[in-house]
C-alpha cells in the first residue's frame, strides 16, 4: 500500500501541534475555504499563514468542525483581517454562539478562550459543501463532541476527520465527563468513518495519515478500554485540560495554577462524579506529578513550566 498521503489540488494543511487544531486550506479557481482556526493565543500565526498562502487573494468561507476553542480561537481575528468572510458553524450550538454564551459553549467550564465571532450560516450533517472547487459531504461525528462534524470528499476519498479520529486514537469524551454517555458515539463515528473508507485522512491533530485501518483498530482498542474503566478516561481528560493550559501560557506560578484549577468548573464537576473521595488540591498535585515524571512539564520551586 502506498504510504505517502495524496492531498486535492488545492488543498494545503497547516499542521499546527495539539494547542492550535490543524488548519486545512483549500484553493480553487473561483473559491477558497479554511478549515478550522486554531486556538486564540496563535490567531496571528494563522492568520499570517492564511494570508502568506493565498498571496493576495481573499478568504472566502471559514468552516469549524466543531466550536472547541482549540478549532475555533483564530475566527474573529480572521473575520477582522478579511472582512468580506462567511464562517459557517454545525447548527447544534448556533444558538449559543447567537448570543455568546461562553459557559454552553465550554470555554468557561473548561478555563479557556475564544474570542467572540459571528456566523453566517450552518454546516447541516447530510448536505454538500463547494470547498476549493470540490463538493465535499458533511456528516455528522458525534462523541468528542456533540455537535460536531466531519468532511469527505468522494472522488479522492479525503476525509477531514477533526478529532474523531487521529492517527493514534481520538479526541476526549467530553460529554461523558458530566455524564452524558457519549461513548456508543464515539464507536458509531468510527463506524461511519470505516463505512466511507477514506484513502487519506488529515486529522485535527498529527499528521495526514493513510493507515486508515490501523487507526480505526488502534481507537476501537482504546474506546474498549475508556468503556471498561470510565474513570482513567476522566483522569486523562483532567491531564489533557492541565497541559492544554501550560501549553497556553508557556509558564505559571504555583498560586496562579492553583487558583485557576479551583476557579475551572469542569475540575470539581469531574471529581464529583469519579473522584468524589479525593480532594481537588491531591488530585491535581497528583496529574502534575505525572505530568513532570512524563517530561511534558516542569515543577521548580513556585513555578511549573510547559515541555
């Protein structure tokens, strides 16, 4: 088989890392679209990217897959810098978006950002969208998140698959952790995602991949395994927010970290429901600890740093 991903004509892909989604840009005679913004912090950088790879076109239409802070954090400053753009969202949380509610819409609970955007239309699971010259097909994937959406292209079977699906695994549950089952989802977006049986897949996060097989394998294995041990799914998705936050401010003083895990309402909303017999302060010592033992952060004296 062979290994090396075949993009669209048109289509480019700024792999971004795991603070800022990947960001998919695709170019045709008359029209051009991006997929997903990034996060707010490095909404300069994508803007700046767009702009170097369009070299002096416009921006036309701004798709998310879903409203993540991490998708969706680059929208208003792209908005501002081309001021003729459309953006369409997934229609699930539009309402929220209408009149900003930043706690429906999980920045609040969750201690992030994300500038205020506007929209002008949605992106209905079941219909076609002209992307870069090429009609792509919008369905529905969720799990990681409720609302949101995945794009397949037929003719070169592309998918974007957002953050159902990654080269190693998926995005957090996100629903189940305030208790809403969500993980019969996540194995039906799976199903979905083998039934259109993509050649390529560009991911939310990581890179392109091909081994569109051995990915699905490798997430049915590992949603086996959050399904038998809720709990370790929620102690993951604990860590991913404490080291989302470091990669987000670089470094931070150990009061500052401490007040910000009491002050994020996804923090005791999960231990309430998995960890109700440990306190907060223990439990988040303790992801830290893992996290510096890992190397993907770093504890000295009354400072902890991003690695």
């Amino acid at each position: 088989m062979n290994s090396t991903p075949r993009l669209p004509v048109g289509l480019k892909v700024f792999e971004r890392g795991w603070l800022s989604a990947n960001n998919i840009l695709l170019m045709g005679p008359d029209d051009s679209a991006l997929v997903d913004s990034g996060y707010c912090t490095h909404a300069a950088q994508t803007v700046a990217l767009v702009d170097a790879a369009l070299d002096g076109r416009k921006l036309d239409l701004l798709l998310n897959t879903h409203l993540h802070s991490d998708h969706c954090g680059g929208n208003a400053a792209l908005q501002h810098h081309f001021p003729d753009l459309q953006t369409r969202i997934p229609p699930g949380e539009a309402s929220s978006v209408a009149r900003w509610d930043d706690e429906a819409l999980s920045y609040q609970p969750t201690g992030q950002q994300c500038p205020r955007f506007n929209f002008q239309g949605l992106l209905e699971p079941g219909s076609t969208a002209r992307l870069g010259g090429s009609m792509w097909e919008v369905h529905s994937a969720p799990g990681h998140d409720p609302n949101s959406i995945i794009l397949f292209e037929p003719d070169s079977r592309t998918l974007l698959s957002a953050d159902a699906l990654w080269e190693k695994g998926f995005g957090v549950v996100f629903p189940e952790l305030v208790g809403e089952p969500s993980f019969d989802n996540v194995a039906a977006t799976l199903d979905l995602i083998e039934r259109l049986s993509p050649l390529t897949v560009i991911p939310g996060h990581g890179r392109v991949f091909v081994g569109v097989t051995e990915a699905l394998e490798f997430a049915r294995q590992r949603l086996m395994r959050q399904v038998a041990d809720p709990s370790k799914h929620a102690h993951h998705a604990l860590k991913v927010l404490i080291k989302f936050k470091l990669m987000e401010v670089h470094s931070i003083s150990r009061p500052q970290w401490k007040r910000w895990i009491s002050e994020t309402p996804y923090f005791e909303l999960v231990r309430k429901r998995f960890f109700d017999h440990e306190a907060l302060d223990e439990i988040s010592e303790d992801l830290l600890a893992e996290l510096v033992f890992s190397g993907a952060a770093a504890a000295a004296g009354d400072q902890i740093e991003n690695r």
